[in-house]
C-alpha cells in the first residue's frame, strides 16, 4: 500500500488561544528551567549558536528556537531501494512501521524466549511481505545470540537483504550510526546519501530534560548525513512527566523542539521527525500503560502542536501491556491505534507484533495487528463520496423486500465495497467447531508460520550484497567482542 493519504479530519482538543497557552508554557521551560545536553561537542554548538549556556544546561530563547525549528522540512521523503516502496510522510500522509527493540520473542509455539538473529530475519521477512507496513522497521527484536557491538551490522544488513523496502538506522553509538551511513552508501551510492534520505532513526530524550552522549552522537551523525531522526522523548506520564495530561505535554514538547532544533544547529534543513513514546504509569505498581485515555488525549494535543510547527510527527501505536494475544491485548492496541488515527500521526512505531511494553514481540500479534493495519488504513482514508451515484442507481433497480446481491452494483464492487479480514473468524460455531476451534492466537501463528514458508526475497544486486558482506567482515575484525 502507498502512505496512507488521510480523509480524515483532525480532532482539535484546544482553542487556538488554549493552544498558545501550552506553547507558550512549553517555552518557560526551555527559556527558564532548561535542558541538560550531556555532549561537550553539543554545548559548542549551542554557544556558537547564541543559547543561554551554563554547564551542562541549555536554555534557548524561543525566538531561536523557533527559527532553527522552522528550518526543518515539513514532509521527508525516504526512499527505498525498491523505488516503488519510496514514501512520503507528513501533512496528510501517514506511514506505519513495526513494534521495536525487544529483548524476547513468543515464538511459533506460543513460547516467550530471548530474541535470535533467526527470529530478526523472520520479522524483517514479515514486514517485507505485510501490505500496511511502508518501512521494515529497525530493531524488530534484539538477537541476543549476536555480541551487542556487531549487532548493528547483522540488522541492517537483514532488513537491507530480506525486504526492499526502506530501514531505520542503528542509535546506540555514532560508530554505530556511522556504519549504517556507510552501508546505506553501498546500496545507493555516496552522492544519493548525501543528497536524500534513506533511513530513519531513533533519538530517545531521557525525560525529564536531559539529551545524553550517546543520543547526541547519532543526530550529529544522522543530520549531517541528511538522514531522518524521529526525535522521541521516552514518557512515564507520572514518573518522567508531571501527573498532569496537559502538563506531560508541554515537557515533551519542550524536549522534543529542542532536539528539532538541534539538529537544525548540526545541519540547516536536517530532516527530523517530532513526537514521543508515550505510557502512563500506574500509580498502584510504578508501571507502564498502554491504551489508556490520557494517552488518546496526549497523543491530540502533540499531533494539534505539530501542525502549529508545521513539522512531521510520530507516536506508537498497537501498544499493550499484556503478556499474552488476549483479550487486553485486543482492547489495549485497538484503542491505542485509534487515537493515534484520530491524532493524525504522520509516522506510526509499533504498529506490528508489541506485547508486555516492548519487552516482546510477537510472531501470533504481528499477523494479527497487521491485518488491523490493514483496516486502520482504509478507515483513516475516509469515505470514497463518489460511489452515491452508483449506489442509487442500484437501489433504482431493486425491488422492495428484495436483496442486491446479485445486481450489476455489488458484482463490480463487491471484493473492495468492504474489507473482509482473514484472521477474525466469522463463521457459526458449528463451522468454527469443525474447523478445529482456533482462537485468534493460534490462527496468527498459523498465518505467521505460512507466511514465512512462502516468502520469496527481493532480488539485490548481487555485487552489492558482497560489498555489504565485506563491510561487515572488516567491520567485525576491527570490532571485536566485548562491550567496552
């Protein structure tokens, strides 16, 4: 499917003035208290830029700050090495990706195991092969059986050779970020990398206020590559935030901005995506939730603010905290998602597989959430108002107390009128019955495992797959083992 082009319109929490308020409140933050950046490169930066710089602490006049804000493009183009899966996002349109960064897996077999280089492959042929997902991913899941400083260049290199459509990028190092670059490069040669974008890629704020290192090292890597960044404070509405809804908006926005502008500082015109992972915590437990209200309502108010700064915009969204494909999985991600639609996001995390608050991934809800990814897609369309004609003409040529399943109308649109998913079953409970009785969970393992027995790799330049196998070589050599 190309990016979603939206039909929707946009819920506006606030008025025009309310929303100036939140800005303006976001602003005392970063005018009055500031933000730590933890990278004595990135305080250069900023000095020679004209912030306010004590230490360590960043305060940036909101003049400054919106200018650099403003330099930032309003839609990115990332492409792919497949052309035709090359996609646009912002303003009305709207990619969705897959869940990110687990440890663990719950396996073909319903079993929850730490994650394998086996497994990454799998989802990345996966996501190749789902019709909503516009990008592979990044971090599908951690193979914990590949040493963490080689990890990187097994993962791009998986979503490079089983899927052809665009990547995101390795964050945490700039030695990491740096090879990704330079594998980009072979796949699309120097000159395309410097000139487009071809990957995105994480940058996590550590609410409350602080841009660390390693962070900092990436965006300087990624905005000088003119490489997309989605610029992600990590919330705990609760915990990380004020227990406030509007109140953990305006620290994010004031987090998010700031590391907006910094990569303008690294690279007028670096394209960087705004926005946040979002959980509130529960209050009993000290946990993370997903799919609650507030997080509908946060996910408004930042989608409202970044159509006021004209700037892309990302979330998460087939969220659960459940363990399991259960019924809070269901509830948790279907009412996560629909904010998110509602929101108007224009770069959708986590739409693929997330289980126990990232901590899983799942084969069973991968399918699952696919096939719903599916149908939030046509929702966010909107209505096709072109098909009234035909429609009454149809009902013209019906008979009263008759029916239309036969007419010359329903022939012609019958396959597209309505989306019928495969997963969700809908027959009697006798069919269900003599079918075999299978929950949701065990059809999307069924579903997963077949789809995995007929994927069919994109072709690669085979001189380019031998160059990209030669980097990582030379790379590991140099490398090593161990975590330093």
């Amino acid at each position: 499917m190309p990016p979603m082009d939206r039909g929707l319109p946009y819920m506006d929490l606030l008025s025009a003035d309310e929303l100036e308020r939140l800005h303006d409140y976001s602003m005392q933050i970063l005018e009055e208290i500031g933000i730590e950046f933890r990278d004595d490169e990135a305080i250069a930066l900023w000095k020679a830029s004209g912030a306010d710089v004590t230490e360590q602490r960043v305060r940036i006049d909101r003049h400054l700050l919106m200018d650099l804000v403003a330099k930032a493009p309003e839609s990115i183009t990332v492409h792919a090495r497949n052309p035709a899966k090359t996609v646009t996002l912002g303003g009305r349109r709207t990619i969705f990706t897959p869940a990110y960064g687990s440890p663990n897996v719950l396996d073909l077999e319903g079993k929850r195991r730490n994650s394998t280089i086996a497994d990454f492959v799998n989802f990345a042929k996966l996501a190749y092969q789902a019709p909503a997902m516009h990008m592979t991913g990044g971090v599908l899941c951690e193979p914990m059986d590949v040493a963490v400083p080689k990890r990187h260049l097994h993962m791009n290199y998986s979503l490079i050779k089983y899927s052809d459509k665009a990547f995101m990028g390795a964050v945490t190092s700039k030695e990491r970020a740096e090879d990704t670059v330079s594998m980009a490069k072979i796949v699309f040669g120097d000159e395309f990398v410097h000139d487009n974008t071809v990957t995105v890629s994480i940058a996590n704020c550590n609410s409350p206020l602080v841009w660390d290192s390693t962070m900092l090292d990436a965006v300087k890597v990624y905005a000088a590559s003119n490489q997309a960044i989605l610029f992600t404070p990590f919330v705990l509405a609760g915990a990380s935030t004020p227990a406030s809804t509007i109140g953990a908006v305006a620290q994010l926005n004031a987090e998010a901005l700031a590391g907006v502008a910094f990569a303008q500082v690294v690279r007028p015109g670096a394209p960087a995506i705004y926005g946040q992972w979002l959980a509130t915590v529960s209050m009993k437990t000290g946990a993370p939730m997903a799919g609650t209200p507030e997080i509908d309502h946060m996910n408004m108010l930042v989608g409202q603010l970044a159509r006021r700064y004209k700037l892309p915009w990302r979330c998460s969204g087939m969220c659960t905290s459940s363990k399991l494909v259960d019924a809070q999985a269901g509830y948790e991600a279907a009412r996560n998602m629909y904010g998110v639609l509602i929101a108007g996001a224009n770069f959708v995390l986590s739409t693929t597989g997330y289980l126990e608050g990232a901590l899983t991934q799942s084969y069973s809800k991968f399918m699952l959430d696919a096939e719903q990814m599916v149908m939030f897609y046509k929702l966010g369309q909107g209505l096709v108002k072109s098909e009234l004609d035909e429609s009454l003409d149809a009902i013209r040529q019906s008979e009263p107390g008759g029916h239309y399943l036969g007419t010359a109308h329903t022939l012609k649109n019958f396959e597209q009128a309505f989306f019928v998913p495969d997963l969700m079953d809908h027959d009697s409970f006798e069919q269900w019955s003599f079918a075999g009785a299978r929950d949701a969970d065990t059809r999307g393992r069924d579903a997963a495992a077949k789809a995995l027995r007929e994927y069919q790799a994109p072709p690669l330049d085979e001189a380019i797959d031998e160059a990209l196998l030669e980097f990582m070589k030379r790379k590991e050599l140099l490398i090593g083992d161990a975590v330093l």
